[in-house]
C-alpha cells in the first residue's frame, strides 16, 4: 500500500492546487466556524452574567433605601403613636404593605423570614397603640366630665356663699366646702399631669404607677367627705366618686398596655437591628459577586485570544487576518472601550456615560454600566462629602495628624494644615521628602532617640509616646509631644505605617522649668529667712523646718522631723488649758482646704517656755487633693509687750483712770457669758450726772474735769473689787455689779451711789452741788445680747430722769427699746408738722383696657432730719398711739387738695385725687364741715376727690359718721374700700356705704402667682365687686404675669411698681403727664 506523500506526489500539479485550495478552504471553514461559535459563547456569557448581577446590585440597593425609608416611617411612628385611632391604622397598614411587597421580591431567604418577623412585630406594636390610644380618649371623656361636675358644684356652692353673705349669715360651711372642693380639684390637676406625662411615655424606661394609683385611692376616699353632706352636695359626690373609679380602672388598662407597648417596642429594634446586619451582609456577597464578573470575564477574553493566536499560527495567513479582523471588530474594540470605561469608575469623571456605538449584544451591556455608573456616582459624591468631613474636622484638632512610612526619614504621606503652623514648613515640601524630610527637622540631637524609641515600641506591637524638639524653618525650637502606633498598610498587609498625633508642648515645658527653678529658689529663700516655716502632712507629722524655725523653736530639724507637730509644739493655749487638735488653725487647713491666719498664739520651746507667735497656714495641694499644710511664723514676743502698754492706754479713760467704753464692753461680755453658763446674776447700772452741762458752762470744763475725777474716786470706794466701774464719755458712768443675790442687791447699791452725792463737792474752792440718774437692767433669760442689754439700762435711764432725776429706775416688762424709740419718735412728730417735714408723693393709677390713667392716689413721708425718709408704716402706728394722727390726715387731706386745685388750674387731666382717711379723723363730729370748709377754701371740685377707708374704718363708723359720708357723697366724691380681703368683718357694710371702689390688698397680688389660695381669693374678690358694680383696683402689680392675670379676671384698674413708683409732683408732671419745664405738654 503507497503512503498519502506518495499519493500526493502523484497528483498533477493542478490537483495539488486544487487539493491545496480546498485543504485551505476547509481550514478557513474550520476557521471561520470555530471563530464563530467562539465569539458567539463569549459575546452571550459576558452579557448574561454581567445583567445578572448588575440587576442582583440594583434590586439589593432599590430595597435597601425602601426599607431605610420604611425604618424611618416607623421611627417616627414609634415616637408619635399617640395619634387618632384611624391615622395611627392607616399609617401602619401602609407600612405592612411595603414590608410584605420587599419580602415577596427578596430573594435571599433568610433575609425574607427576617422581614416576616419585623413585620409581625410591628402589627402588634400597632395593635398595643391603637389599645393606648382608645384609652386615653376615654380618659379625656372622663377628666372633662370630672371637671365639669366639680365646676357646678363649685358653682353651687359660691352661689349659697354670695346668697348667705348678703343675707349676714354665716358662710363658715361653705368656706369649708370651697376649701374641700379646691383640693380636690388640686388632687385631680396633679392627676391629670402624671397621666399626660404617661401620654410621652419613653419606652426605655419602666412607667412609676405607684404615685398614680395611689393619688386615685386618695382622691376617692377623700370624695367620700361631701357624699355625707347635704343631698344636693352628695349628688355631684358620688357622680364624682363614681367617675374617678372609672378613672382607676382605665388607668390600670393603660399601664398594662403601656407594658406591652415597650415590650414591642424593644423586639422591634431588636429585630430592626438584625435586619440591618442581613442587608449588610447581602451587600457585601453582591459586590464580592461583581467583581467575581470582571475576573471570569477577562479571563474567558484571554482564553479566547490563546486559542485564536494557536489557530492563526497553524492556519495561513489569510485566516490570520481574517480573525485578526473579526477579533478587533467583534471582541477586542468594544472590551477595549469596555475596560477603559471600567476603569474611570474609580476616578472623578463617574458621570461620564460609556459610548461602544454598537446595536448588538454591547448595547445591553452600555445601558446596564450606564445605570450602574450613575449609582455609583452618587455613592461616589457622598464618600467625597464624607471625605471632606473627616479633613475639616482633622483640620481643626490642635497639632499635627499625620502618616508616614516606617523608614529612616520619616517620609510622610500625609500631614495635617496645622503642620504648617507649627513648623514653619508647607506640607507639600515634607510629603514624599519632596524638599526635607521630617527626620532633617526633628533636632539633631533628639534624632537617635526618636527613632530608638519608636522602633521599640513597633517590634512590640505596641503604641508609643515620646517628648522631643524640632528646628523650625524660621530657626526657632520647639518641644513636641508625639503619640502613635503602628498599622498595616491597606495595600500590603506586610508593610506597616506610622498614624498619630504631634502637639506643641513648648509652653508646658517652658512652664516646668521654670517650676523647677521656683523650686530652687524656694529652697534658697526657706534656709534664709528670718521667718520661722515647717511643714507637716494630713496626719500631722512634720516633714520640713527651715532653720529659723529651729532655731526659734530649741529643736534640731532631726528632732522635729517624723513627730506629730501638734503635740509637740502647739498643745496648748498660753494659759496651759489644753488645744484639742480639731480646734488647732494649723491643723484646719488639712480638713477645709482654707487658709488661716492666727494674731497671737503660742508655740513651745523644748524647755518648756511659751514662745509668742502670729503665724498663717495654708493647705499644700498635690495630684490627690490637699497632702498637708505649710505654717509660716515669727516671734512677737516685743509686739505683745509694747501692746499690753497701748491696752492700758486704749482701754482706760485718761482723765479719771477708769476704764473707757472699750474695756467695759468687754467686760460686759465676759459677764454675759459667765451669766449663760454658771447663770451668775448681774446688773447693769448706767449713771448720768443731773446738771453737769451747767456746772462746764458756769466754772468751765477744767472744773468739771476735776469733778468728774472727784465722782470717780467716790464710786470707787462704794463698789466692790469684783464690780466694774466704767465712764463712757462726758458725765456718763456705767456700772456691772456681780455676784447678785437678789435684786434688792441692787436696788441697794443704786440708793447708796445716790446718797454719795448728798455731800457737796469742793473743787477749786467751788462748792458744787450735783446728783445722779441711774437706769438697771438685770437680765431674765440667758438669750439677752450686748445692745440689747444697754439698750434696755438706758431706757430705764430715761424714765429716771422723766421721773425727776436724782432717783434709780429698774427696765421692767412696761418699758422696752421700742417704747424708746416710741417716745423720741412722737417727740420729733410733735415738731414734724411744725418743721415742714412732712411732704407727699403720688403713685398713678392705670385702666387695665386702655392704659390710660385712671386716678392718682396722695401717700404721706416724712423726711425725718437723722432717719431720712420714713415711710407711713414706720410712723403712723405712733402716731395714732400718741394722738397725733388727726393732725397729720388733715394736712394730708389739705396739701392734696391744693395740688389737686393747681393741676386742675392747668387743665391736667389726672381723674380723681384718692386720700387716706383715719377713723379718728372720720368719726369726727366735725368731719363733714371741715371737709365742705377744705372745699371751700382751696375751691376744688369735689368730683375730683375720693376718700379711702380701711374695713375697719367703716365697721367702727357711727350713724352720725354714716349720714356725713352719704352726703359728702352727694356732693360728688367717691369712697373706696382700702385694703379689701384683709379685714374679718361681715361683707354687710358694702351695703351700707354707698362706696364706688375695692382696692384689692397688695399681698394677695404680690402672692397669686405662688400661692393657689391668694389667687382664688383674688378672682373672688373682683367677681364680687362685679356682682355689686363696683370698680376694682388691685394694688402693688410688680409683674407682666400679675397684669395678664389680673385682666384675664377683669379687673378694672392697676396700681404698683410694674407702672410706676410713687413720685413727687414735679417728677409726676414730667413722667407720667409728659409736662415740660413751661408746664406744655412734650411731644411723645
């Protein structure tokens, strides 16, 4: 048999050809087919695979923002459940829906049940709302009905107060009532507050009912009060307790239901967080999947072209070209433009779309890149905003954030904009070491020790902190405190980079040596000065002494040093009495962190002697807290003795020896307090020489020096060693007699001082004759202070000398400071009057509507020549006391109508002028003819005048005083009742009095907004007013809250400091009448 060479060799040449041509041609075919189905494999895989998961990505992202929507809906709904019943279901229905339509396109199927359970628990979060919300509309019902049956009872029983009042009955039992209806209302107020605070119930912390079910049983027993009263009272009480049971038992559905509703609240975020974490992962498998794309896809590319570049070399040239061809026309141009599209997704130009300018398979693929570009554009543009964020605030921290590589120069990478401040360098020139490396600025010194240091801490695994200099740019040096770690590059796992922090320290260092040198200098100037320092630690062992100290002292510093100070130098007071160490200054310091400062204290000497001292401690202060105290001293020991020579001259009166005001006070205060705790009897006698002033002014004050030394001499001799004997200044003696056996003890020595002065005075051959006024006070309770106690002697001093001089008078329980003040008082008011010292000040009265003034009322003062202006409640008690109060109402009364006539000349519109009217000045028989008389004379209109009377007034008022106020009322001038609600007499008077006005009292104003009872007897009184058409002022409004308040309750007109304080005419003119210096009216 011949071989297929030898059968070829045989064929003619045009066989060959042929046979050439057809071996070609079937190459070709061969060729073109697997080229074909090749390209067709490729071109489907990459298409389908690269739809799905682009699709898989997009469906993941879509339901992931409808659930984070969804989670927002629900936030929102979780925070304002309490909605109406049909909103709140709405709401909740919609939410379901969108829950379930995410399940049912989730694929991932544990994803899905999560989505089940989240949307289970949610239905009974809303089941629980809609239970919550139920309730509390029913409790709204039941508060409004509860309100409304307590406001008609109020109502009832205010209608049988007014009725009883008019009638004079007594009205005690309604007062009961009212009181007993007011706490309730206050009980159930309280109770309406703590079930609206369970309205905005936080579900993370358990709901307190105890305070509430326990004001509901208190509230329901307390009902039980009026139910046994009267049958139209008991009618409202058992609705009321009925009503309030309801309450109960609804509160008690809430709670429980409140119960339930956290419980749900909680598994829902609990299940909320899970599904978080599922979708998280979801995302994650997605995008590990996209890339997975991109790798098979490339791969099967590169598979295809092997296998295309075997087939060309085998095939001829022609075949070559031809899928040369077909490869750049059908694959290799649109993967180029492809991959090159690929790669500026993760550049800035992600909003470029991808252009292949194909109609085939390619254009499915441009369009699903194309939707997945614009995704990943936007994501792209938060992570840039996010990226801006993390520099902003890295800008911002103090010192330098900073990465660098672990090398010899410290190369960085990245550097904060505050390393520019505080190098001096720009960061571009540092970064890559593109002009000089960190390393070149770090001192060249420190250098060594910076990188010693650092790679100590990374071979350990450990973050590291050191403290070292830097040259900056401008040759300045600066300390640094750097602190960082070392972390994995993100590029290389096996390559590390250095992350941290540099601060300036150059100020903490500067300042810590300059502690250290303070410290030297301390230690210099505490061996040298002449004061005496040690120091000891909070047990009071001494840890230091200087050697002052020591010296002062007899100690060495090694025997002081290690001992408890206070016993050993400072245990005792100078007398030998014992110094507990709780009340030793040096040692207060340790416990209350103050510094003390001691004037005269002793230390003591190793011999045993007293070392006078004034000294000063102060607390030492460490990391802890105080550690102990420092105590500087030194010796005043010469101090004390040039002192006690002063003493005797500042203590002693140096015409007569005897001790002075200054020495008397003192002893008077150790008598006092022997008196408090041995209960030592005393009296205080104080002396006043009758006619001394003559004797200085006839013989001349040489003489009465004498006398006064003659006076001492005799007092002297009369007294006992134990009794003190003081002048107080001019011819004042004082006296404290001790050791008291009784008071006659007293009474005794005072009639003996008495009878010295029977026997004349022979002084510079002048017989004077002169005796003594004595005022005693003996103490009856240990409680009596020091001013309280000369106070009293002198005004039994007083009374001696009204009671005729020469005699002695004891402070009994009929006189008291007060009744001297008194008797100077009505003295100086005598001559008041005479003086001119009397002037008035006139407050101005508003319409509560309008603003405009309604009326001014006329206020006395007196400009009292030592007390200054006094007002009328520091003088008219007296006043009326010493009978003197007619006198000053009638000048009053006189001097405000004489402005009134002068404002009225001017046609100064201020309405009526309102003056105080006294009983005494009243109930005058000739009250009304002086009144027409005070008309007449000032000729004033009597329609701009009103009189105000207290209640008191009108209930001590006469038939005579009733018919002169009805006709002075006839005449045109109005009464108001000053000071209503203040007075405890029958409301019958109104009737009586054909009054115009009620002035609300200032302290139920001033107290309204802090006191419940002082606003409902406000709102009370301007509602009676009202029912009788009076007109009602509230006096004292001070505040917005007062006005808003007082209007809301329509009360006619205002008066207080809120408008103005009371003026003088002139300041009056110019304030409030807007009146210029020429009396025109000032443009406003």
């Amino acid at each position: 048999m011949k071989s297929p060479l030898a059968l070829f060799n045989r064929l003619k040449i045009r066989s060959k050809i042929w046979l050439l041509i057809t071996l070609l041609v079937s190459a070709m075919v061969i060729t073109l087919l697997i080229l074909h189905g090749t390209l067709s494999t490729t071109r489907e895989l990459a298409t389908e695979v690269a739809t799905v998961h682009l699709n898989e990505l997009i469906d993941n992202a879509a339901s992931t923002r409808r659930l984070a929507v969804i989670s927002a809906d629900i936030n929102r709904l979780t925070r304002t459940y309490r909605i109406e019943k049909e909103n709140l279901i709405q709401h909740g229905d919609r939410i379901v829906e969108n829950l379930t339509a995410i399940a049912a396109n989730t694929k991932e199927e544990t994803l899905r049940n999560q989505l089940t359970i989240y949307t289970t628990s949610f239905k009974r979060f809303i089941s629980h709302s809609v239970a919550v919300n139920v309730i509390f509309e029913v409790l709204e019902q039941v508060v409004r009905s509860a309100h409304a049956e307590l406001h008609s009872l109020e109502i009832l029983v205010s209608n049988w107060m007014i009725e009883s009042t008019l009638a004079g009955d007594d009205t005690d039992y309604y007062d009961q009532l009212l009181s007993l209806l007011t706490g309730y209302r206050e009980s159930l107020l309280i109770i309406d507050r703590k079930t609206a605070d369970l309205a905005i119930h936080n579900f993370e912390v358990e709901v307190d009912s105890n305070g509430l079910l326990q004001q509901l049983d208190t509230l329901h027993l307390r009902l039980q009060t009026i139910t046994a009263t009267t049958p139209e009272v008991a009618v409202h009480g058992r609705q009321l307790t009925v009503l309030v049971i309801h309450y109960q038992d609804l509160i008690k559905d809430l709670l429980q239901e409140l119960s339930g509703l956290s419980r749900e609240w909680r598994q829902l975020a609990l299940n909320e967080s899970t599904l978080h974490i599922l979708i998280e992962q979801a995302e994650r498998e997605a995008s590990q999947a996209a890339q997975h794309v991109r790798t098979d896809i490339r791969a099967l590319i590169v598979d295809t072209g092997a296998r295309m570049s075997m087939l060309l070399i085998i095939i001829i040239t022609i075949i070559m070209s031809a899928m040369f061809y077909l490869l750049r026309r059908h694959i290799e141009s649109p993967l180029n433009t492809l991959v090159s599209a690929l790669s500026t997704m993760r550049l800035e130009q992600m909003n470029k779309p991808i252009r292949l300018g194909r109609k085939d398979e390619w254009r499915m693929i441009e369009k699903a890149l194309n939707d997945m570009n614009k995704k990943l554009a936007c994501s792209y543009a938060q992570l840039e905003q996010s990226r801006a964020n993390f520099q902003a605030l890295v800008d911002n921290v103090p010192g330098i954030v900073y990465r660098c590589r672990l090398d010899s120069d410290w190369t960085m990478e990245y550097l904060s904009d505050g390393f520019v401040e505080l190098t001096g360098y720009s960061t571009d020139s540092v970064i890559a070491n593109n002009e000089i490396s960190y390393a070149e600025i770090i001192h060249p010194d420190d250098r060594d020790a910076v990188e010693t240091a650092v790679n100590k801490a990374v071979s350990r695994g450990l973050p590291f902190s050191l403290e070292y200099r830097i040259v900056r740019k401008d040759g300045e040096i600066r300390w640094l405190f750097e602190q960082g770690q070392a972390t994995p590059d993100p590029t290389s796992q096996t390559t590390l980079k250095l992350d941290g922090v540099i601060l300036d320290t150059t100020l903490k260092k500067q300042l810590s040596d300059a502690l250290a040198e303070s410290e030297t200098r301390y230690r210099l100037l505490l061996e040298h000065t002449t004061e005496g320092i040690f120091g000891f630690d909070k047990n009071g062992v001494t840890t230091f002494i200087n050697h002052s100290a020591s010296e002062m002292l007899g100690f060495t510093q090694e025997e002081m040093i290690g001992l408890n100070n206070h016993m050993l130098i400072h245990h005792s007071l100078p007398d030998g009495t014992p110094l507990p160490e709780e009340e030793c200054c040096m040692m207060k310091p340790i416990r209350d962190g103050m510094e003390y400062h001691v004037e005269d204290e002793v230390l003591w000497r190793k011999n045993g002697e007293s070392l006078p001292i004034e000294y000063w401690s102060a607390p030492i202060m460490g990391n802890d807290g105080i550690i102990g105290a420092v105590v500087s001293f030194h010796d005043i020991t010469e101090r004390k003795r040039s002192e006690e020579n002063m003493q005797h001259l500042a203590y002693h009166d140096l015409l007569t020896g005897l001790p002075n005001r200054s020495m008397f006070v003192m002893e008077l205060k150790q008598t006092i307090a022997r008196y408090r705790r041995y209960g030592e009897l005393f009296a205080l006698h104080l002396m006043d020489l009758d006619h001394f002033k003559e004797v200085n002014d006839r013989l001349g004050h040489p003489v009465g020096d004498k006398l006064l030394q003659q006076v001492a001499k005799r007092l002297t001799r009369t007294i006992r060693e134990t009794d003190v004997l003081a002048r107080l200044g001019g011819d004042e003696f004082a006296l404290i007699q001790k050791n008291l056996d009784s008071i006659s003890d007293a009474s005794y020595l005072a009639a003996k001082i008495i009878d010295l002065f029977n026997d004349d005075f022979l002084v510079d051959d002048n017989t004077i004759y002169i005796c003594t006024s004595t005022g005693i006070f003996i103490p009856d309770t240990k409680n009596i202070k020091l001013e309280e106690m000369l106070s009293n002697a002198d005004v039994a001093l007083y009374k001696a000398k009204e009671a005729g001089r020469g005699v002695f008078t004891f402070f009994g329980d009929e006189m008291s400071l007060q009744m001297y003040h008194e008797i100077r008082l009505s003295h100086d008011l005598s001559l008041a009057l005479k003086r001119g010292e009397f002037f008035l000040q006139y407050q101005p009265q508003f319409d509560a509507l309008s603003g405009e003034i309604a009326g001014i009322e006329a206020l006395v003062r007196w400009r009292h020549p030592s007390h200054g202006i006094m007002m009328p409640a520091d003088f008219i008690h007296i006043a009326e006391k010493r009978g003197l109060i007619k006198q000053i109402s009638d000048w009053v009364m006189s001097e405000a109508c004489r402005q009134a006539k002068a404002w009225s000349d001017r046609q100064i519109d201020f309405g009526r002028i309102a003056i105080n009217l006294c009983a005494k000045q009243v109930n005058d028989a000739q009250f009304q003819q002086s009144i027409e008389e005070l008309l007449d004379t000032n000729g004033i209109t009597p329609s701009l005048l009103e009189f105000e009377f207290t209640e008191t007034v009108l209930m001590e008022a006469t038939d005579s005083t009733r018919e002169s106020l009805q006709h002075l009322s006839t005449l045109g001038i109005q009464f108001a009742i000053d000071d209503f609600g203040t007075g405890f007499s029958s409301l019958s008077y109104l009737s009586k009095f054909h009054a115009e006005k009620i002035k609300i009292d200032r302290e139920f104003i001033r107290n309204m907004s802090n006191n419940r009872n002082d606003a409902e007897i406000v709102k009370a009184a301007i509602a009676l007013g009202k029912s009788l058409q009076l007109t009602v002022v509230a006096e004292g409004v001070e505040t917005d809250s007062q006005v808003d308040f007082l209007r809301r309750n329509h009360c006619d007109i205002l008066q207080g400091f809120l408008y103005s304080h009371p003026l003088t005419a002139e300041e009056l003119e110019k304030k409030i009448f807007k009146l210029d210096a020429t009396g025109s009216r000032e443009s406003i």
